[in-house]
C-alpha cells in the first residue's frame, strides 16, 4: 500500500472524527433543557451541560495557576522526608528505593485517570464510589494536616532538650494549622491562584538547599548500603515480604495528584487544563522526588538511631547531623511548604464534598452544598471540612493508633475509587468503546492497555495497604485500614437502599443526550 494511500486514511479518520465530535456537541444542544443551552463555544458550559450540571463557582483557576495548586497537595519530595517510617522499618536503605517502581506504576495509573477527567471534568460517579472518594479526601485532608501540626511540634523538641512530646500538644498544633487552612481558603479565596503559583516557587526551589545540605554536611554510608542493605525490623520474613509492606511510605508521597479533579468546576478550560495539571505535577514531582530520595538514604548512617529520634521524624535527625542550625531554617521552609499544601487539600476535599452533597448523596446536603451569592467557593464545605479535621486531630489526644488507622483509611479508599473508575473505563473500552464519548484528552489506541495495567496496579496496591507494619499483630500494630473501609461501605449501603437510592443521580443518568448519542452512534 502506497505512503500516499496510508495518509489518506489517516486523514479519513481524523475527518471522521471530528464529524462525530461536532455530531455529540450538536447533540448535547438539541436534547439539553432550557438550562443546559450553551454557546458553542465555551467548552466548560458545555462539558457542565453534558453532564447535566449548573454550577455556582467562579472559574479563577488557569492551567498555570492549577498546575502550581496540584504540585503543592501532591508534594511528593516533603511528603518522603516528613513520612517515612514505615519504610526504613520494613525495607531499609535499599527497600526505600521502591518509590521508583512505584513511580512507574502510578505513572500507569494516573495517565488513565486524566482521560478520564478530560472526558467528564466536573463529574463524579456512583454512590458507593462518591462515598469512599470524600472519605478518601476528608482523610487526606486530616493526615496532611497532622504532619504538618506534629511536624512543628518535632521542630520544637529538636531544639528544646527539655520539651516533651505528648498527644495534647500536637493536636493543638493541628488545630492551629486548620484554623489557618480556613482563613486562607474563606477569607483569601480570590487570592487563592496567586498565593499557590508563588508557594509553588518556594516548592519547586525549596529541595535545592536539602539536597545540597545532605550530600554536603552529612556523614555518609557506603554507597552500596544505598543499593544493597535491606532490613526488616517489624519482623516480616522474607526480606521481599517485609519490602512490599514498607512500601506504603513511598506510595503515599505518589498520591493525590487528582487534586485538581475536584477543583475543575473553577478552572478555565478544565477539560485539558485539569489533565495537563496532573500530568506535569506527577511528572515534576516524581523526578525531584528520585533526587531527594537518594540524596536522603545516602546521609542516613544509622537506620536505628534516625527512628529512635525523640522528635518523631527521622528526617530531623538525620539533618542536624549535617547542620545542626542550619536545620531550622529549611524546617521552617518545609512547614511554610506544608502549609500551603494543607490548604490546596482542605480546598479538594471540601469541593468534593461540596459536589456530593449537591448530587443528594449526604445529609444536611442543603446547607452543605450552599454558595453563597457573590461567594467564590462553597464556603459552608470548607467549614466542614475544618471540623472534621478537628474533629480527627482530637481522636489523636486519646489514641495515636485510632488516628493513624483513619489516616491509613485514605490509601485504601483512594485506590478502591481509582481501581473502580478505571476499570469502568476499560470495560467499555474492550465492550463497547464507541459509547465513551469524545474527550479534549485521549489516550489513543494505547488506552485500553494502559487501563488494564493501571487496573491490575491499583488492586495490586490495595492488598498490600491492607498489611500491619508489624509480623506480632497487636491492637497498637494492626492495620485498622481495611476495617474501617469495610464499615464505610457497609454505612454507604445501608444508606444507599434506606434513603439514597431515591434522590441520588449517577453522572450517566444526568449526561444531556446520551441515548441520543448512542443511537446515531448505532444506526451510523
């Protein structure tokens, strides 16, 4: 077959293409209601009328401004150095280095997951689902808040012999982060895209000095220690077992790159500006999160002694082995970091809650999904939002073990909703693919292996989240995560069957000119 002939078919297609994408945006007009009418050329009013939403936001966000919010939450670089325990216990030098295969498989999962928020930016999913991601958010939300207050509370322990780390006094520290959360996100919410591009600065810069204080001043291991020296101190045998249990410390610094997800109802052109946001969030955050990450096991000497640090955070340590002052200087810097990232998670967190509570999933959805008029947020979800961080904080005064399981509850609520959604995708892909509709976003033919991959990664991850860090299981060591889920989709059951079946709408039921759609996609 000629070149010429070849590009004739391609071009064939592309015209196809395109003809089916005008025939869908035509349809959406024709079968939307009064409300749902929209100019043709304003692809966000058009990508809300298609899934039969309204929104009350204000689009503040631009693709930049969003790419600066979704790097900040995600923080994969902070996120290793302040929560990183679990690792050097179960895998040691050479067992942290995983965060690279983890890297490869989220990478996997989240290509798809931005097809998906292309294809229907501003939309959410099932009951069962809807529960288990504001859960997931509601969790994040808390635990970055958590290390963020605890962190300030190790800072003042490294630097006061006589000061004693006690459950009261940390969940003061968080309750002073979440009141500050809230001010930024009520009070400076217009603001808000200005005040995240500059604290992205800060982020993009800030792993500069660590590194370079790390490898500079800190004693060093051998270099082999890094690539070789794996450890097992929780008892897990054999040391591959012990491996995949630590590596939930690296998995959590790879998540919450779906941030700007939840805030594509206030981001201008969202269809393409959300997936590029977390596109070059992952993909900036993974490559400095590869230099941090070999910069910090090659100054840790002595595994036992970082973890038997009276401040709770073995990066604390291991950095005032370097520079014993010039540690409070990048401490500061990575609380200031911190804080602006709690603040883009408070953000997602209460707009999704937000978007639930307006598609009837939750009680109270009435004052929940309220905006007030001249409002630029849903400024009654971001008070909730605070609450239920505060309200978690002050689990933490009675039990570590209790607040840590709630926290753990995040990894696995998040991986049960990517699996699900993903996997939705790649069902109708291998069944019926001409029923998805057109996205701004396209994985091309490569997607529905990259869907299945993605698919097998996240269940593959599930079933390790669940393990305890410890072989001898007690009520302090187990894992209360898989627990916790299991009761939370029971509770979304029983609400679904005795209350939510009746008001709830999936976002299939609401897409404007579906059936349409799909018949002049059957009869040609």
């Amino acid at each position: 077959m000629s070149s010429t002939h070849v590009s004739g078919l391609n071009r064939n297609d592309k015209e196809a293409d395109l003809e089916l994408k005008q025939l869908y945006h035509n349809t959406i007009k024709q079968c939307g209601d009064s409300s749902a009418q929209v100019a043709s050329d304003d692809q966000d009013q058009e990508d809300m009328a298609r899934m039969g939403k309204k929104t009350d936001l204000k689009r503040i966000f631009r693709q930049s401004s969003m790419i600066a919010f979704t790097c900040i939450v995600q923080a994969t670089w902070q996120v290793f150095l302040l929560a990183n325990t679990q690792g050097l216990t179960n895998g040691g030098h050479a067992g942290r280095r995983l965060v690279e295969d983890n890297i490869i498989g989220k990478a996997a999962e989240y290509i798809p997951s931005t097809f998906v928020r292309s294809l229907a930016p501003g939309s959410r999913s099932s009951l069962h689902l809807r529960w288990m991601s504001t859960l997931s958010w509601q969790a994040t939300a808390a635990g970055a808040t958590f290390v963020d207050g605890t962190f300030i509370q190790g800072i003042i322990a490294a630097y006061t012999p006589h000061y004693t780390i006690q459950g009261w006094k940390g969940t003061l520290f968080v309750i002073a982060v979440t009141l500050i959360v809230g001010i930024m996100n009520v009070v400076f919410a217009r603001a808000l895209p200005q005040i995240q591009k500059f604290m992205a600065i800060l982020f993009g810069l800030g792993w500069i000095p660590v590194v370079v204080v790390l490898i500079a001043l800190a004693p060093h291991p051998d270099a082999s220690v890094v690539f070789t020296s794996f450890t097992s101190d929780q008892g897990w045998t054999p040391i591959g077992l012990s491996v995949m249990v630590g590596q939930i410390s690296s998995l959590y610094s790879l998540v919450s790159f779906d941030a700007a997800a939840h805030m594509s109802e206030e981001v201008r052109k969202a269809g393409l500006a959300v997936p590029r946001a977390m596109m070059w969030s992952y993909t900036a955050n993974a490559i400095v999160g590869i230099v941090v990450v070999f910069a910090y096991l090659y100054s840790i000497v002595n595994i036992q002694d970082a973890l038997s640090s009276p401040t709770g955070f073995p990066f604390l340590y291991v950095c005032q082995d370097a520079t014993y002052y010039g540690t409070l200087p990048i401490a500061i810097l990575l609380v200031i970091i911190a804080t602006a990232g709690c603040t883009g998670c408070n953000a997602s967190a209460s707009r999704e809650t937000f978007a639930f509570a307006r598609d009837d999933g939750l009680p109270f959805k009435s004052w929940i999904s309220k905006v007030q008029p001249g409002s630029l947020i849903p400024r009654n979800s971001v008070i909730l939002t605070c609450a239920i961080t505060i309200l978690l904080a002050l689990i933490n005064i009675g039990s570590t073990v209790a607040f840590n399981a709630i926290i753990s509850l995040q990894l696995i609520a998040l991986m049960a909703t990517y699996c699900t959604s993903i996997g939705c995708v790649f069902y109708r892909r291998i069944t019926d693919e001409h029923c998805l509709p057109p996205a701004q976003w396209s994985l091309g033919s490569a997607g529905k292996y990259i869907n299945a991959f993605a698919f097998v990664y996240s269940l593959y991850l599930m079933f390790w989240i669940g393990w305890p860090p410890a072989r001898d299981v007690t009520p302090v060591t187990f894992n209360w995560a898989a627990v916790l889920f299991a009761a939370v989709f029971i509770v979304s059951l029983v609400f679904y069957y005795a209350n939510g079946r009746k008001f709830y709408r999936g976002p299939v039921t609401s897409v404007q000119g579906r059936d349409s759609w799909n018949m002049r996609i059957v009869h040609g």
